[in-house]
C-alpha cells in the first residue's frame, strides 16, 4: 500500500484512503462469506484469540464464569 494512515484520521487523503480500503475488505468478506446486512465484520487485531477475547469481556463472560463459581462454593 503506497500511502497509509490511521483509519480514523479521515482529515487525509491516506487517511481517507485506508478507510475505504478497509471498509472494501469488510464488504468482500461478508460477500464471500454470505453474510446478510444483519451480520457485521469487526476486525480485532492479531487474530482469533484477540476475537474471543474481545467477546468474552463484551459479554462479560468471566465475570458470570466467576459469580457461577462463587455460589457453587456457598452451597
């Protein structure tokens, strides 16, 4: 990629640029994927452990994971 920019720097033409590249990588992968406008494509960094990461604190599973264990321990 000859010009670069943070994709959320849209006050330059890279800036501007990188965005729509991305935003064209998004739109393939959900093509070839056959994803439906209901589905969304979220890069997350370095791959799928950054992904599951991701989801796990945005669902907030290991705070439920640990109030699970906490009242296993109680009863």
């Amino acid at each position: 990629m000859p010009f670069y920019a943070n994709t959320h720097t849209l006050q330059s033409s890279a800036g501007r640029k990188t965005m729509a590249c991305r935003e064209d990588a998004r739109a393939i992968i959900k093509r070839v994927m056959g994803c439906s406008d209901k589905d969304a494509v979220v890069f997350v960094g370095s791959g799928s452990t950054s992904a599951s990461n991701l989801l796990v604190a945005k669902l907030k599973i290991k705070a439920i994971a640990d109030f699970v264990n906490l009242r296993q321990l109680v009863e």
